[in-house]
C-alpha cells in the first residue's frame, strides 16, 4: 500500500473501555478500531471519536467518550438505538443515516449512496446494503435504501457493509483496504457469501463482523487459497 502501513493486529483495550481494537498507520496518523460487539464499531482517528451503530446491548455507552461523528447503517434496533445515540450525544455530535433511519429517528442528516462526503480529516461514502436471495430479501429490501460506509482516513480505505449480501455494487466500490462484512443467517451472508463478496471487494484485511453463532472457522478455510486477503477474527458477538 502506497504512503500507510497496516499494523500487525495490535490488540488491546483503549482506555477503560475494555474492548479489542486493531491499529493501522495511515498518511494523516493512526486509525485505531475498535470492536463493540455485533455491528457496532468505533474509530479512533486524530483525536476524533467516530460511532457505527452504537447498540446498548453491546456496551455501555456512559463508559465511552462523547462522539464527534455517528453513522447509522439501517433502522433495525441492532443497529439504531436511540438511546445509545443519546448517551454518545453532544452539542457537536454529527449523525448521519439513511433517510429511513432518520426518518424512524427523526433527527440526524440523510446520506445518499454517493459521495465522498467531506467530514474534515476524512471522508466517506455511503453504498448500496441490501438482500437478494429470495426468501430473505424482505429483511433489508433494496428500495429502503440502506447504507453501507466507505471511509477513507489519511488514505485508508474502510469499508463497513451494514446489513447486506453479495450484491452487484461491490464490483464497483473501488480500492478496500478493510472490509467489515456480515456474516449470519438468516439476515446477511453465509460464510460461502462472504467468501464471494471479499473476492468481489479485494481488501487486505478482513474482519466478519455481525456474526452472531456462525462458525467462524468456516470462512477460514474458505478463504484460506485467497491470497492477499487477510483475515482477522475478533471478539463481535
């Protein structure tokens, strides 16, 4: 990777917060995630407290520093919780969702797919989350609209999928560095799927993430001839 250095997984808790997290070295400092539990994350970036759907059921957000930024994928509880968002709240806290999401929470500002959105020190995109194996499709349709994140900090590239399948965008999103994808039934993807969304998305490194009971150990030996893919799993359930 040209101008950053991916670290080799340092593990540890910031703070008091008692949670894994993994740094990488961009151009612009160190991006520092780390991993709440289910799909809630949290980025570390030059003095910047950056929230993907933060969910009390996964921390205790009192315990956490206030937030700068929060982005929201989609309207499932899961993901959006009010409540989190209140105790993460300040005067200058930015939040931003799909337009479904901030019309169920009725405040915060809409992102369409497209972009890159400027948020200062970084940037970020928002793309197309959605099902598309009949049956599940009613989970996340795709005329809702849902939300995945492309972040780009110092010029790393994190993508974070939100609720979604393999689906025709991913071919597309352009150059990944790290790529949170879903992993559990019968909402996103098998391991199988996330095999072949990583294939379409090509990041350095991997990490499953809202995969509840999934065997994680499966994707591992899927994904074990894909060279160039690096796969880490860390504690999200």
């Amino acid at each position: 990777l040209v101008g950053l250095a991916l670290a080799q997984g340092a593990w540890g808790a910031p703070g008091d917060m008692g949670k894994p997290s993994d740094s990488f070295q961009t151009s612009s400092g160190t991006l520092e995630i780390v991993f709440i539990g289910h799909g809630s994350l949290l980025f570390l970036f030059n003095g910047m407290q950056i929230y993907v759907d933060p969910v009390r059921q996964y921390a205790d957000y009192s315990k956490f520093p206030k937030a700068d930024y929060i982005f929201i994928t989609h309207e499932h509880g899961d993901h959006l919780d009010a409540q989190a968002i209140g105790q993460l709240r300040q005067g200058t806290t930015r939040i931003y969702l799909n337009e479904a999401s901030r019309a169920k929470f009725g405040d915060g500002n809409a992102l369409e797919h497209g972009g890159p959105y400027g948020m200062g020190e970084f940037s970020v995109r928002a793309v197309p989350a959605y099902n598309v194996t009949p049956g599940r499709t009613g989970y996340h349709p795709r005329e809702r609209k849902d939300n995945g994140y492309i972040f780009d900090f110092g010029g790393l590239h994190v993508y974070v999928a939100g609720d979604t399948e393999p689906i025709p965008e991913m071919a597309s999103l352009g150059h990944v560095d790290i790529a949170f994808l879903p992993m559990n039934l019968p909402f996103t993807m098998t391991p199988e799927q996330v095999a072949e969304a990583a294939r379409l998305v090509k990041p350095r490194v991997l990490y499953p993430y809202h995969y509840g009971n999934t065997d994680t150990a499966l994707l591992l030996g899927l994904m074990q001839k894909e060279s160039g893919i690096e796969v880490r799993i860390r504690p999200l359930q």
